[in-house]
C-alpha cells in the first residue's frame, strides 16, 4: 500500500511541484493551502507524514505542528525561509522531524521523506527489549518506557533513543546518529536536528523522573549515563 502524504503550503505552484514529485516516487499525496486544513483532513484520516510550510493564512505550520504532535508521533517535516533560523529551532522545539530550507529542490524534499519513512520502518516492531537504568526500551510495544510509565517519544525520538541504548556506555558520534536515524549523511543535512531531538527526549525523561541522562561528548556525538556515573 502506498504511504500517505500531506502537504499543506499557501504557494499553490509549491505544492503542485510536490504533489507530482512525490506522485511519481509513489507515494499517494493530498495538499492543503491551509494547515488548519491539513489538520482537519489529519482527524478524519490520518496520514504517514506530514509536510508543513510554516507562513500560511490561520494557524501557522509551527502551531499546527504542536497540533499534531499532541495528538500522533506521524513524522513531520518542516519547510522554512532561509533566513528564519528561529523557525527551525522552534520548529524542532514543538516535535519536527525535519526540515527543509526555501527554495529547496524537490528532488532532496523526496530523499528526506524516503529517508526518514525507511528509518521508521526499520524500527518496525521486534521482540527486542532492552534496559538501561530505570529506562526500559521495548521495540514490541514501540515504547520506552521508566517506572512503567511511557515517555512519549515520537518515532524518531524512539529511533534515536534506542541508537543509543544499543550502544549503551559508548559514544555515539553525531554523523552516526544521523545516518542511522534519518538515513542521511552530514553534508546533506545540519546537526541541529540531532541536538533537538536529544534536548526534547532529554526533557521527556526528566518529566519522568528517570536516572538516565544523555550526555554530550564535546566535538563527537552522545551517550547514555546514568545519574550515578
């Protein structure tokens, strides 16, 4: 069955090129003028991901982001201005995925979907589980879970948390945790994203109340700690 795509964007000639370049990659695609839309549609029928513009008419693509997020942990990408470098950290603050900067080349727009939709699928459901401090990583479930309680990571969340747990005691280099979580090398994509996942998964197990921190290694990547080290 073909993956599900919405796009909402206020340039009606944006969202054509998207519409036919992911149509031509496969993928079945329904477009939006309006975020509020694409949410309304999101309700009736959710989709597999979700490509959201953040200067439209109503709500804008950063608050229909929150919107979603709130409700699912559907893979979200994220398209920005250049100039707007507060827009990507919020936009990342309030649960993106991804993003990619205006004017971008539709073609890179489909590698990154595909990449990030491959790396979900390879954190498909196993009968693994694993345990590190109080934090219990079960990809049966898709869950991680501290004192029982679920931490509500997102799937890329999940996908970076268990990239660290497998390595648990070891350093994890960021361009490692880019390409094993979203399938992309460093030329191609900032290392923001990666210290914005880790700083809202870092939140959620504090919200917790978990041992377990995840700790910067200067100039190289993360690894996983408990309090007590």
């Amino acid at each position: 069955m073909k993956k599900l795509i919405y796009a909402a964007d206020d340039e009606e000639d944006i969202l054509e090129v998207i519409k036919e370049f992911l149509e031509n990659a496969d993928f079945e695609v329904r477009t939006f003028s309006t975020g509020d839309a694409l949410y309304s549609a999101f309700l009736e029928k959710p989709c597999d991901l979700a490509v959201l513009d953040i200067m439209m008419p109503g709500n804008d693509g950063l608050t229909v982001c929150r919107e979603l997020r709130r409700i699912s942990d559907v893979p979200i990408v994220i398209l920005t201005a250049k100039e707007s470098e507060m827009d990507h950290m919020r936009g990342f603050m309030l649960g993106g995925d991804d993003y990619i900067i205006k004017p971008f080349s539709p073609s890179l727009l489909v590698v990154r979907i595909q990449a990030l939709l491959r790396r979900i699928e390879m954190y498909s459901p196993s009968h693994s589980t694993l345990t590190f401090g109080d934090i219990t990583y079960s990809e049966s479930e898709h869950d991680a879970l501290c004192g029982g309680k679920s931490i509500g990571l997102t799937m890329i969340e999940f996908a970076l948390l268990g990239c660290l747990i497998k390595n648990a005691g070891a350093a994890v280099s960021r361009n490692d945790l880019l390409d094993n979580v979203w399938g992309i090398n460093n030329n191609d994509i900032e290392t923001r994203v990666t210290d914005e996942t880790v700083r809202r998964i870092r939140k959620k197990m504090r919200d917790t109340g978990s041992c377990v921190k995840i700790t910067a290694v200067w100039g190289y990547g993360y690894k996983l700690e408990t309090a007590d080290e």
